[in-house]
C-alpha cells in the first residue's frame, strides 16, 4: 500500500462520502464535491433531509466501503458519452457541468470556484470505486483503504447550486481527513481549545465588548474593560516608537473625495463606504486608510534631507465596507484601528528605517510572548519588468536589504517571488497563535507611487529636488484584531501586567470591608487595576467569581489578614498560592505587574 | 451734561455717522444702522463707492459734527408723515420700512433681525440732529457731545439690504464707542493683542496643525507637535477621572440611522452629515454626539442599585456639519473631540456626582491656571409647568442642588430662569482668557430624557425595576476647541510642562554636538521633549529660532558647559538667565517641568 499526499486522500474521501449517501438514501443527486482546508465537502440532494444525528451512520457506511477496499479506476469519456453516463445514473447537475464545459468551454460552477471536472477541452474523466461513479479529473488513491481511517464528518450545512439563490438548495456535508490519527486527534483538540477560546464568546463574558444590533455589525463598542485593553496596547506601541523618534499625528476620519482621487483609491478600492453628498460642498468619504492623509501633511511643510526621515505614527480609526457575512467579533471588523506608520526617507535611509522597523518589530513580539512567527518576503518578478513603477536600482537594493536584514536576525522566512505590489517590496510576519493558529500580524511596505501622486519632495545637499521613498508598516496590524488574536492567544487569561483588571479583592466579613478597600486604595495609587467584591456573598463564591472573570489575582482579606501579616494570593490557572508579607505587597505587586521589558 | 449710558451713546453714534456721510457725500441712501457689540454700523448706499482710505476723513467729519452740541430731538409722526418725510429726503429704504410697517405691521428687517423703528403699531417715532433726521425709536443721548469722543471707525463691508442678494447691495461702516478714552484704548489693545494671539496665525507658526483644501474645511490635521498637545490634554484629564473611578469606554464613528431614530437625533438634530447609503443594508451615519451609544452600552448589561454611578467617559471624535461660513482654526470645527462623560446614577445620587463634576472642573481649571470663570445656572421656568419632562421632586431638588453646590465653592453665577432644557436643568462655565475674552467651556446637564427613551433600568433595592438619571459632562468641551482657546490663552508660549518643545539645545560649534546629544538623550529618558539645534547657523541666530517658536528653554552648549560648570538656560519671556549646575540639572528640569498638582 503506497503512502498517498493527504489530498489525495481528502479527494477520495469525498467521493466515499457521495457513495456511502447513495447506498444508504438512494436517489441522491450529487452536485460537487472538493477538498477544502482540512478535509472536504460534498453538495448533495438527498430523497431525505440530512440531519447532524444522521452523521455517526453515514461516516459508518463510509468506513464499511473503504474496508472493502475497492480500487479507484479512471476513465477517459467523451462528453457525450459522459452526458449518456450521468444521464443514465439521474445525476442531472452532473450533466448540467458537462454540457456548460461542451457549450461554453468552461467548468465554472459559480462565481467564485472553477470546479476542474478534468480531461481535455473536449473530453471528460471519470472514477469508478466499486458500483460508484464520480465525474472529476483525479488525482485519487489506488484503492479505498489508503484514504485511511483518520476522518470525521463534522457537520451541515446548506449551499445553494452553483451559489445562486435562484437554484435549488442542496445540502452540504463536511468532513475532516488526515493521514493520521494522531493528526486528527490533534485537530479535534485544537478545535475544541479554538471554541473554549472564541474572543467572541470571551468578549461577552468577561465585559470587554459588545456589538449592538442598532450601531450595525462590524462596529463594537467596548467597555471599560475592553477599552482599557485598547488603551494599553495602544500606549505600549506608542512609548515604544516615540522612544525611536517616531511622532504621533491626528487626522480626522472624513475627506473629500478629491483627497482620493489624488491618491488613486477612489478608482480602485473598494472597501470604502459610500460617499455623504453635501448639496453646497465636495461628497464627503470615509477613511478607509491614513496614506493620503500622511502625504497631505508632509506635502504642507518644505523638507530638507537634513530633516529626513520623517517618522510619522496615526492611530484615528479607520473604515471599510467589509461585507456581513465575511465580519467575525474583532477579528474581522468594519472599524480599524491600525498603529500605522508612514517613513519619509532618502533612498539611503531605507536600511537603517528597515532596521528600525525589524527592532520595533521584535520588541512588541518578544514583550506579548509571540515566539512562534515567519516572515513572508515579496518580492518583484524579475521576468516583469514591466509590472512595476519605480527606480529599478531602488528595488534591487531594497529586495537585498530586506532579505539580508531579517536573515541576520536568524527569523524564518519565506521569499515570494512576485509577490511584490506594484510599487515596491513588503514584509508579512506570520504569527502562531498558543494553540498553532497562523494570524498574520505586521506588515512593512516600500511604496514608490504614492510620494509621485502627491508630488512629494526633499530638498538634497546639492540643493536638487529629490523623491523620499516612502514605508509603510503597522506592527499590530489593527488594534481590534490584535486584541481578538491576544484574547484567543492568552484564552482571556492576560498576565498580571496586561489584565484589565489585575486584583480582586475578596472580603470574608463586613467587617473587613474597610481595610480591603484602604489596601485597594494603596494599590491604585501605585496604578494597579484593583476591585473589591464586598458583597453578602460567602468567600468560597467570591473566589469562584473572580475565577470566572480570569482575574489574574485573587486576595482574601479575613480576621488573619487585617493583623498586617502575610497575604495569600490566589493565581488564575495555578495550583496553591503565592504569600507575601503585607508590608511589602504594594511594591511587590508592582514590580511583578511590570510589562516585560 | 449727563452721563448717559453707553447704549445711548452708541446709538447716536450711527445717526451722526449717518450725518457725516450725507454732509459729507450728499446724497446718500440710509439703510439701517444698529448697536453691536462695542459699537454700532450703518448700511449706506453712498454717490461713490467708500474705501478704507476714506474712514479718517468720516471719522473727522463725525468728530465736527459733535462739536456742533446739536440737541437730539425725538418727534413722533403718524406712518404716513413719515413716509412723506422720507420721500422728500429721497429715503428710498426707510419708506420700504415705514410701508411693511404699515402693511405686514411688522418691523422685520431681514430673516434675523427686527429693526424696532420706534412709535406705537400705526406711528412711528424720528430723530432730528441739526439738519438730519433719522428714523428711530430711540433712545439718545440729548446733545452730541455727550456721545463723546471715544470711539473709532474700524472697517467696511458688505451688505445686501435686508440680508438678501436679490437686493441692492450697501457698504456697512463699522465704528467703535466706548464711554471712556480708557476703554477704548484698551479695546484697541486687546483687539491688538488678540490679533497677535489668533491661534490659526499660531498653529501655522508653531506647527501645530494644517488645513488642507484636499482634506475640507473645518477638519483640521495635526502636525506631531499639535498631536502631542491633543493627547497631553486629553491622558491629564483621563488620569484625572480615573482617579475619581471614571471609566473609558470606546465606541465608533459611525452607526446605523437607527440608533439616532430611537435617541430622537434623526428627527430633530440638524448639524448631522448626511447617510451613507448601502444598498443591502441600512443607512448609516456619522455621530454628531456620544450620548446614544452610552445609553446602547448601559442598556446592554443588567445593573443594579449597588453598581450605580456608572462613570463613563467617551473621547472618540464626534463629526457635525457646521456651515462653512462658520467655521473657524480649531474654535469652530467639523470634527470635534469630546471629553464626554455620562453619569448614569439613583435620583438620590445626583448630589454627590454633581459635587465630583464640580471637583474635577476645579481641579482642571487650576492645572491650566484658569483663575477668571463664572457659571450660568441654567433653572425651568415655575410659570412652565408642561414645558418639562421627567419627575418634578428630581427638578426642584437637583436645581436646588446646583445653586448650593456653586455657591459653597464661592463661584461667581448667574441664575437664567427659563433656560433649563426640557429634560433637565444644566450648568455652563464661561472662562474669560488672558486678555479678558469670554469662553463657554465646561457644561454638565440633567437628562430625564434618553433614560426614558431608551427604556433604561436598574434593579432597585427593594427588587422593583427603576429608571437612571443620566448626567452628561464636558470639562474641556472639545479637544480642538480648547487647544484653541489654551493656544491665544497663552499666546503660543506654552508653560514648561505642556510645551511640546520643552527645551532646545543648541550648539556653539560642531565640536560640541556629541555632547549636546548626551545632555539630550538624558533628558529624553527622562521624558522630557528636546530638541538640538546642530545647523551650521551662528548661535544667535538658533537662539532667535528657538525664541520664534516659543520654546520655554533654550540652553547652549559650548566650551564651558562641556566641563560640567553650570548650564545657563534662557527663559521664554523672561529677562536674564536661569543658572543651572549640570550635575542636578536634569533632576532639576523634570522637577519643574511636572504639572501642577
């Protein structure tokens, strides 16, 4: 038995799948069947609607036909031939695919997928497992035992024809394969850890955000908590970048539109959101980024290459039109809130600002613990000179000085070659979440075209008018995604330094009340996040409460504790507790609350 | 000869302007010529078109005229009287009025203003002044002199008759009246002084933010000094509430029109952008306001007694729609950044959250050494009953509240009947700046009607289900506004602690360079703003610069400060040198550069 790729295994899984809802239910019209991420799908018609209860007994039927072991057999057909098949068989989508391939010489299923329902233009493959007969163009395993016995269906859902509402609705299995069980295992596990750790669902129960039906989805509100969290995040890359000579601006949130067609987005990006038409005035926008906006200010005030780089940071919000299906909590958002960064340099500064960049970078990493990241390095295709604009000396030096950067900082990365944007080279740093997820994160650009739109100059020190090359880069990406990546990273369990709220301080007794909220006092003095639960509730559920919320510290405060002896702290997620004599707990906490430095 | 009021003087002051142009230029068609603030015009159609060249001699003509002593003598005529009166004097305009009189029985000069022309319904009064005679209700001074000879004429402008542009259009000559030559000169000075403080003349200078005709009128950009001002201000007041268990939350820029429906805003506000259509959804539109994404974000959790106050404080960017006419630098502007805070409390805690108001605005106006404010109380009108929404005992014990808590801090008010809004009675701050101009900043208000509206609860003590009382508070106003105010407040030349230059270093030679970066780098790290001057300039010339931009330090680094002697520092504004030793001085600098406390 050879070892097959485990997509081929995916591929014949689908086609086990279609054959195990056929023996059990019949008359089941197939529409279309591929792998996904994961696993595969499959469309179908079935004389019964399937429910998640009918699962167990169909992935039975499915492990029952691959022990049989039947051999995948190709064949080559003509497509009329392959129309007569499918038409003898009552598999009418079938046939509807191949008489579009023979009419319009295309295997489009819908908008978006191109099904490769396989042979040449004219012709059309088909693979047989034992009485079973799919149209599709392979590859497959030999024979049905190699797919394996590492599968699951998952789950249902409904997908209507071809994506068209006007077609019929069919419904849509899914399941998971691998070519092991251990892999399995490991992704059901993963799965399981991914839904105890929804930011959505963390979100709501530990008070950091909300999205209300009459505010519009892709727009949360957040409270008290949450905005601490976005304020702490936020100031940390600020102090960080003022400390390497990066300077905040503000812009405001609406432009003209005429700012927009300067820049080129008006024509060709489509995220933003409609226009708010003034009778008297210009049509007013939305930003959906800060570029024009940072080439405006720096387009306003004459620069000499003495004064170069400039290094500009803007964090006001920005706007785009996502679409509802595609918004997910903070993750996917219509509200961005990027800690963007425009770098105005002479073509020789471009390393040094790369640099400087790459440091920033590793710092803000290395302080949220984010060990496990890629670097992704697009670069032009040499073969299409002709898809770039710029200075070609520029490119070749940049492409250089980017791979030669972050291979000195012993990063692992891939290049991409033609990956590049039309106006210059890019980093993207990919991260792995605590539990193996990739989240891209941080992005740096080299932009040529924009400092031409907007006609941007330098004064040289031969006194000529010169070009800066502009870089883009945001280290967080978004300020909302970050934190929907940082809740799901730390499982809504933020170390003491990050958490929104740090202590908690629980009261065995009225009585007690008044020193816990003296020692509270203390605390926020020093600037820690401290609350006392001083209700009528007995301790033991004070301590569960607190528990619930993932608060990082929990203190008890008792007859033993208002003597000014040792206190006892409760750590979330750890066993026993952590004692620290009174008379040094504020300095104490504050030394252990310090962000990593 | 009598004091007479200033009114008076004024008023008599336009009639013998009047008078000085018919003598001095025949025959010259009278429009209306009113009070104002400081003075008085008049609209006139003259034989030549006036000039600013023009003013000394009118002026010169007006100071004859005085020195004439003629009597102000009033005569009452019936309205056709002085409709033949008029038409013999060829008073075209003035017969269009004594007409509407007749006719409309209404005095309404344009959409604004009503010109009150004196006489019962069906008479009307004139005033004659040697050979001239105008129609007026008066009252006047009795004989010219007494006008007095304080006052000067200012400017020129246009102005169609009756406020519209389908009539003629007429000159409008400004002047000026006080009682005393004093007030006058002071007048001129401050008008001197303001003209030297604006802050849009500053901003430009200082770099402090831009207007750009790409981004829009009344959206200003902010260079990174004027940046650092925005936050300064807005994290010192941050850590203010916090300290008085204020909490941030954040919400977006925009929502659907639907929240506005429910707040009532839709209906009724008319500063608001207008919707950005999507075609598949609702329409959404800018906030204008904060206050209905409060009530969402309250509404969305359950509360109780215990909770309540719930502090909340909002600074995300609201956007109105002012006219551009009106708009102005940073005082009047589209975008503007509320430190917005809503107090949802118990009708019994009012008193102690207005009390917290009132200390925070304290505390506020003592850190920017605001020392000359009063308050503006404003109460319902008894006589109203139906006028007023919400529960009568609330009305009657808040406002007693407000007038007791204001009184026992000893703060000048004024208590304005009437003026409370429907839903609740308010509190305003009129701060009057360095060189005596009044600003409205700080406003808290009473609201008894978005709680209702927005069907907001809290269980009670007794388990019943009551409604908040919503307090909502401004201390600063708007973010742009106040920079703008703070900006002529202190005439660009911030205090050490809030410039955002603090100190420029600068070199006597390139040989001193390096040292002056380490005194720099020591500086920064201690969180000072430094800047080093290093061109090849002459010192002189760079302690001009520094001077130019307001810099409260200016220190220079040369042969004897690199040995570790004294360091010398010039002091914005001030004669001589403060002297330094350079072992204490950057202890020394962050001593005197923290906020007041």
């Amino acid at each position: 038995m050879s070892e097959q790729p485990v997509f081929n295994r995916r591929h014949s899984g689908a086609h086990i799948l279609a054959a195990a809802l056929t023996e059990l239910y019949g008359d089941v019209k197939l529409g279309v069947g591929p792998v996904v991420e994961n696993g595969f799908y499959y469309d179908v018609l079935a004389p019964k609607t399937l429910t998640e209860e009918d699962l167990p007994k169909i992935e039975q039927k499915m492990r029952e036909i691959i022990d049989r072991d039947d051999a995948f057999r190709r064949e080559e057909l003509s497509i009329e031939d392959a129309v007569k098949l499918f038409e003898s068989k009552g598999q009418a989508f079938k046939v509807e695919l191949l008489r579009d391939l023979k009419e319009k010489g295309t295997t489009k299923v819908n908008a978006e997928e191109s099904l490769d329902i396989g042979g040449g233009a004219m012709n059309a493959s088909v693979y047989h497992t034992g009485s079973f007969v799919d149209l599709c163009r392979g590859p497959h395993v030999d024979h049905s035992k190699e797919i394996g016995g590492a599968f699951a269906l998952t789950k249902l859902a409904g997908a209507y024809w071809r994506g068209s509402e006007r077609n019929p609705q069919l419904q849509r299995v899914y399941g998971i394969l691998f070519s092991t069980k251990e892999e399995l295992d490991a992704h059901l596990k993963m799965q399981e850890e991914a839904k105890k750790r929804d930011h959505r669902k963390l979100g709501k129960e530990l008070d950091l955000f909300h999205l209300a039906e009459e505010v519009g989805p892709g727009l949360p509100l957040f409270y008290p908590k949450g905005a601490w969290l976005r304020r702490t995040v936020e100031d940390l890359i600020m102090r960080r970048q003022e400390a390497r000579g990066y300077q905040a601006i503000w812009i405001p949130h609406i432009t003209k539109g005429h700012l927009y067609e300067i820049s080129g987005h008006l024509q060709k990006y489509d995220a933003m959101y409609p226009p708010m038409s003034l009778k008297d005035e210009a049509d007013y926008y939305l930003k959906p980024m800060n570029c024009p906006h940072f080439m405006m200010l720096y387009k306003s005030q004459p620069h000499s290459y003495r004064d170069l780089p400039v290094r500009w940071v803007c964090t006001t919000t920005n706007y785009r039109y996502e679409k509802s299906g595609e918004l997910s909590g903070l993750t996917r958002v219509r509200s961005l809130t990027q800690d963007d960064c425009h770098v105005f340099t002479t073509p020789e500064g471009i390393r040094a600002e790369i640099d400087l960049v790459l440091d920033m970078v590793g710092d803000v990493y290395r302080i949220f613990g984010f060990k496990d990241f890629k670097v992704r390095v697009s670069v032009h295709d040499p073969a299409k000179p002709e898809a770039y604009i710029g200075d070609k000396e520029i490119w070749s030096q940049s492409e250089a000085t980017l791979k030669e950067l972050i291979t000195a900082r012993g990063w692992e990365h891939e290049i991409g070659v033609g990956e590049a944007a039309f106006y210059g080279p890019k980093l993207d740093f990919i991260f792995k979440d605590a539990i193996g997820r990739p989240w891209q994160l941080s992005t740096i650009q080299l932009d040529m075209n924009l400092p031409n739109r907007f006609d941007l100059e330098y004064v040289a020190a031969d006194g000529s008018k010169k070009r800066p090359v502009v870089i883009h880069r945001a280290i967080l990406g978004s300020t909302e995604r970050f934190l929907g990546i940082l809740i799901e990273h730390f499982a809504g369990a933020f170390p003491l330094w990050l958490a929104p709220e740090q202590i908690r301080i629980a009261t065995v007794a009225d009585a007690f009340v008044l020193h816990a909220n003296k020692l509270a006092d203390e605390l926020r003095a020093a600037g820690l996040r401290v609350w006392v639960d001083a209700s009528p509730e007995k301790v033991g559920k004070k301590i569960r409460a607190a528990a619930m919320m993932k608060v990082p510290w929990t203190v008890v405060i008792g007859e033993k504790e208002t003597g000014g002896g040792d206190l006892h702290v409760k750590v979330f997620g750890e066993e026993g507790e952590k004692v620290i004599p009174a008379g040094t707990f504020v300095d104490e906490t504050v030394r252990l609350a310090q962000p990593p430095k």
